[in-house]
C-alpha cells in the first residue's frame, strides 16, 4: 500500500501534530525521519494534550508501530524524559524502536551551539540551542556517534573520549570556556544506553517489511519546508531536510514507496527565530493573531511571528515536496480581524514581479509581497463539523488560496480538536 507523508510547508509549527494524528490513527506504522528534540508537536487526543518532542505521535495508538528513523538526532536523557513522561499516562513503549544509524546528541554539542550563536552576536542564526546542528555537523564530518555505538558501552568509550577532548579544545581553546568532564558524561551516557537497548532495531527493515505486507505507513515530518537544509530560508534553517525527499534518507526506503504527500500549512503565516519573512505584521492585527492562535513555542515558548497567508511560499513546497494535497489549519483564528489578505507574489524595488521563491536572502531582501484582498468574516467557525457548513465567505477564501498555492485543499481546521478537521 503506498505510504502517506506529512510535512510542514511554511516555517513549522503549521499544526502538523493534529493532522499526523488523525491519520495516525488509521496507520499501522508511524515514522518519524528528521530533526530531533528541537522540533515538537501538540496533539489532542481523547481529551487530553501531549506535547510530543522526539517520539512519533503514532505512539497514542498501542496497536501502531513507532519508529525513528535514521536522519534523526536523538538526545538521549531528553528521549528518556519524554518516556517516562507518557509511560506515567499509561502509554505503552512496546512497539516503538529507534535506528541504530541515528546520532546521539551529546553534552558537547549543546554546549557549542550555544556558544557559536553567543559568539555570532547580532548575526546569530536563533536556533533552540539543543545541539542538533553541531551533532548534524559531526555525522556530516564522519566523526558522529550512533545509536549503535550507545548501547555498545565499550565501542561508545573507544569512540567518545577522543571526540569529547578534541570537543573540549574548542570549547576551552576557541571560546575561552571551562571543558566538560568526559569521562563523566561517558559513564552518564553509557548509562543511557543501557535504557535504551531494548529499543534499538534497523527501521529500514521494519518499513520496508511492513510495505510488503500492504501495511498502512505514515511518514512524519517535523519543521517546515522553509527551513530545509537546502530549499529553505538559509541559512535561516535547520540541519536536516524536512521536505518530502528526507523521507527516504531519513529512513532508508525508496521514493517508489510513498503514494501521497499531504502539506500542513496555517490559514496565515508564523515563524520563529531570526530570517526573512516578507508578509510579517507589526501592528495590532497580527498581536490579535498571535494571542488567538497561542503562537508561542510548543518547547521554547518563544511566541512566534505573524504574518498574512503567503502564496509564493506555498508554491515552493508544493514543488519542492511534490505535494498532492494541502492541510489548512487555523482558519477559526481569523475570525474578527477584518479583512484578510493573501500574498500573490513579490515585487522587487526595480518593479520585477516574482511569481516564483527566489533562492537567495539578498533577492529576497529587496521583495515586497503583492496582496490580493478579501472581505473577512466574523462568525464563530469552531462549531462548523463539514466544510458545507462555513460561512461563504470562508469557502471563498479557501478557493482562493487553492488557486495561488496550485494544490487541492483536503483538510481546513476550525479549532484543535480531530473533529474540528473538516475533510473535504
């Protein structure tokens, strides 16, 4: 059966959560690929908020097997955490594995994400500084550790020491720091691994078995399109490749296997962190959105940046991720804020039209977002179980921003809960 996946297509946090669970619930197999503790959902399920980091959401549903995949960064204490966290709410951990290919984030790694972004100063990247980047930086290097190595205590104390000192030269020699304790966090991590052991098996074997037998498979995604390695806002971005085709190396399975791909996206536009963000509001209208919508961070609590609906933006990822289908989420938000606008495209300061993302931050500096306006509605939508039943006005808004992203809409959000996700 050919496999669904969910990504975000603007800057994360596009409610990705609340559709991942609904088709978790109809899925026997939950992926997750990329990203790692840096990254979060919040899910509504049976009445109740969890505010997953690591874990896939398909770990609700005790019938589901719940992977992560080998593009992941695992933090071995924060992914501890998070079981123990659910295991206390009754959630079972016995069809959940991890890969032995994915990277342990270590201690060092968060130390030296904080301290490079300190030492960027006002030209600072914003990232969470949980180390994902350095510990990406190292699997790029072919210096990382695995999984593998973690649950291996002496394999983990052949490798870890002599990576942790030269760590520690940068932190003391380049930065001015005081080093970490090595062989302590070595024996602290060890420690970890023997927690984990249980846990670990190949997840390209398990999907791809798991294919074979016609078996429902969901790959997650975390982040957003916009902050893609390579198609996002770089360097504005994260380390890994949250569009559709990190998937596949994020999980060791073939493009083949994946039948439909379902974009999440806001009925307006947020992002956290520094970069450009060419609809951003700055008055009253996009405070009234960030209140309603509770934009702030589901892990750092940062609230977020509001801006209007962005059309070129959509248009990138519906290339970029060869979409098939769209997620609007959010849309009961904007009832009361007047009238609503839809970027359409950007003009630059020679008075180019861009109907396209352009691929750099300087031509992106000089663009402008061209605006198409629409009456806004006032009623509450919350209530609203099928799409028949929205206001006109909404149903017209929708259209149109199915004509400027080039994509069906599938599903529109009134609210968090499953059953405010109207699917049309």
């Amino acid at each position: 059966m050919p496999a669904k996946v969910v990504v975000g297509v603007q800057w994360g946090d596009e409610g990705k959560g609340k559709i991942i669970d609904i088709l978790a619930s109809r899925a026997d197999v939950v992926v997750r690929a990329q990203g790692g503790n840096n990254a979060g959902h919040t899910v509504e399920s049976n009445g109740q908020v969890y505010k997953l980091r690591l874990i896939p959401s398909g770990i609700l549903y005790p019938e589901t097997l719940c992977l992560i995949g080998c593009g992941v960064v695992v933090n071995p204490p924060s992914i501890l955490e998070e079981m123990d966290e659910l295991a206390k709410r009754g959630i079972q951990f016995d069809k959940f594995y991890i890969d032995p290919r994915a990277h342990v984030v270590m201690p060092w790694h968060i130390e030296l994400d904080g301290l490079s972004e300190k030492f960027r100063g006002n030209n600072d990247i914003g990232t969470t500084r949980r180390g994902i980047g350095p510990c990406y930086m190292d699997k790029s290097e072919r210096s990382g550790l695995r999984m593998y190595d973690l649950v291996h205590p002496e394999v983990f104390r052949a490798k870890a020491k002599p990576l942790g000192e030269l760590k520690n030269r940068f932190i003391s020699e380049i930065y001015g720091e005081k080093p970490l304790d090595v062989d302590a966090i070595i024996e602290e991590y060890i420690e970890y691994g023997k927690r984990l052991a249980p846990y670990i098996a190949d997840v390209s074997v398990l999907v791809y078995e798991a294919n074979k037998q016609g078996k429902e498979i969901l790959f997650e995604g975390a982040q957003g399109t916009l902050l893609d390695l390579d198609m996002g806002t770089y360097p504005f971005v994260t380390s890994s490749n949250p569009i559709s085709g990190g998937v596949c190396t994020g999980t060791g399975v073939g493009p083949t296997m994946i039948g439909e791909v379902i974009g999440a996206a806001k009925a307006y536009t947020t992002r956290v962190g520094k970069g450009p963000f060419p609809t951003e509001l700055f008055d009253a209208v996009g405070d009234t959105i960030r209140e309603r919508g509770n934009e702030f961070g589901t892990n750092t609590g940062r609230p977020r940046r509001i801006g209007w609906f962005d059309g070129v933006i959509l248009r990138h990822a519906v290339r970029a991720n060869g979409l098939t289908g769209l997620a609007v989420n959010k849309l009961d938000t904007l009832s009361g804020v007047g009238s609503l606008k839809v970027c359409v495209a950007y003009q630059k300061k020679d008075g180019t039209v861009l109907k396209n993302y352009p691929a750099s931050l300087e031509e992106l500096a000089e663009c402008e977002p061209v605006y198409e306006e629409f009456p806004g509605f006032d009623e509450d939508i919350t209530g609203c179980r099928s799409f028949d039943e929205l206001p006109q006005v909404c149903k017209d808004y929708i259209a149109k921003l199915e004509e400027v992203c080039e994509c069906p809409i599938k599903m529109v959000g009134v609210g968090p809960a499953r059953d405010q996700n109207l699917e049309r």
